[in-house]
C-alpha cells in the first residue's frame, strides 16, 4: 500500500541543522517512487484533491465563523527572487475560496513599523480562526537579509532567533498551524527565469535591477538560510526544504502538505442553532 503523501512531506521536513547544498533540486532523488511522476500526472493529482481541499477550508471557515473551533493555518513562503513564490499564492491557494484566505507580502518596513520590535508588524497580520493565511516573506527577512547585507550586528541577529522560536510557540498555543516553507531554487534555475524575465514584455513587471545585485549574493543567502532553518526548525514548528526548480513538483508539495493539515483538523460543518422543521415550515408558507 502507497504511503504518499505522508512520505513526500516526511522528505521534505527538516528539523535542526540543514546543509542546502546536498538537497535535490533539478534531479529529483528525494522524489518518493510512489509520487506523480510527471507534469501531467502531478496536475491530475491537483485536480483530484481540489474539490476535497475546498471543502475542507470551507468547513474550517465556516465552524470558526460559528465560534466551533478556533484553528486556522499559516503558510509561510520563503525563497530567492524567481522562487516560485508567486506561483504557489495562484495555483494553490487559487484552489480556495478567497474569503477564507488572506494574502501578506511583506516589503521593506516602513518608519512606523522600524519604531517597533521586528515581530510587530507580523504580529499584525496573523490569521483569525477558520482564514489560511499566507506571508510572502516574513519574520524571517529580519534574520535574512539582515545577515547577509549586515543590516543589523550579529549580536542583534543572534538574539531574533530565539525570539523567532518563542514567536511560534504562541502561534501554536492559538491553534495557529504553522508552516514554514522555503521554496529552495538553484543558481542556474534562477538565471533562467531572471532572464525570460528581460526576454518577455508581459514579465518586465516582475523584474527589478535589484534582483542581479541579490543574485551575486546568492551563496551568502544560502549560508543565512541555513543557519535561520537550524536554529529555528523545531520539532513542533519544523521547515519545510522544497526543491523548486520544477514549479509543478513544488506546488504539488503545498497543496500535499495543506491537505494533510486541513485533514489532521478535520473540521465540521456547524450545527444548526434554529429549529430546522420551523424553519422549514416558515419557507413552505412562503410559495
């Protein structure tokens, strides 16, 4: 018998220490045998779990607006510019009904936000119960680009980690489901997309010059993401290490992990607080 999906998600959690360069990205050796094996075989699978995975936010949604559960989820998505970050808000979430989900990209923190501790702004935009919500970066980028840029001293960086893990403590003590998830792409893949960017006009907007100057920082950011996942992958807030250089294989593994969530909470449609045969009665009088 086929233990996927829980076998896909299983290789992809990293808990502790990670070492990016040893984890697949354009040869698939930690894609489990009984996963899609390609393109159009992971795209069935999409289809096939869409119609489950929307009823299961609509159920979430639905008890949480009736105060019957107070659970909802958080995706974090982290990753290099060309990431596929953008992807996965279209062709996962896409999947959901937008009432129930909230998107968050965080940019550069405005003056506001810089008078406040880094969590404040994220504090911010956490999801109420029955929303998934979605950071587009987050927290993290305090502790990224900080580090690699030198934004902050070490000193500083050294003691946002611990405050990181604490941070995602209390999300799990609001029945926030936590999913930290680094969209992990090679230099060459990266090259690529940047430059379709340049070759397309419809993909001019997405391009920025400061994408190259990121670029030639690009084994620095490795390093940083290395020692962010290790000191904050914990066993009850573990990362998630998605090879991203094929979009269909990183967007399956989302939407697995989603519905493996969205399944361990198995919420219930709420119970009528009316008399249903008055109620029924009341609409009959009404032909």
């Amino acid at each position: 018998m086929s233990d996927y999906p829980q076998n896909l998600v299983q290789a992809l959690r990293v808990v502790g220490e990670v070492d990016l360069s040893t984890r697949a990205t354009k040869n698939p050796n930690w894609w489990p045998k009984d996963a899609p094996k390609n393109k159009k075989a992971a795209e069935q699978r999409m289809e096939a779990i869409a119609e489950e995975l929307a009823d299961l936010q609509e159920r979430l949604f639905a008890a949480a607006l009736h105060e019957e559960l107070s659970d909802s989820l958080l995706l974090v998505l982290q990753g290099m510019d060309t990431s596929g970050k953008g992807g996965i808000v279209r062709h996962v979430m896409g999947m959901f009904d937008p009432q129930g989900v909230e998107h968050h990209a965080f940019k550069a923190p405005t003056k506001e936000e810089l008078a406040h501790d880094f969590l404040w702004r994220v504090e911010k935009q956490l999801p109420n119960p029955g929303i998934i919500g979605v950071f587009d970066r987050s927290h993290y980028e305090d502790v990224l680009i900080h580090k690699v840029q030198k934004l902050s001293s070490e000193q500083e960086i050294e003691q946002r980690y611990p405050k990181i893990v604490e941070f995602e403590r209390r999300l799990q003590a609001r029945s926030i489901h936590l999913h930290k998830v680094l969209l992990h792409i090679s230099r060459d893949e990266q090259y690529e997309r940047l430059s379709e960017r340049l070759d397309r006009a419809d993909k001019h907007w997405k391009y920025a010059p400061g994408d190259v100057d990121d670029r030639l920082l690009f084994d620095e950011y490795q390093r940083a993401y290395e020692v962010a996942i290790g000191r904050t992958a914990t066993e009850s807030a573990p990362w998630y290490v998605i090879p991203a250089d094929q979009k269909w294989r990183a967007r399956l593994c989302v939407a697995e992990l989603l519905l493996e969530t969205l399944r361990g909470i198995d919420p219930q449609w709420p119970k009528a607080d009316f008399d249903l045969e008055a109620e029924r009665k009341r609409l009959d009088a009404t032909k």
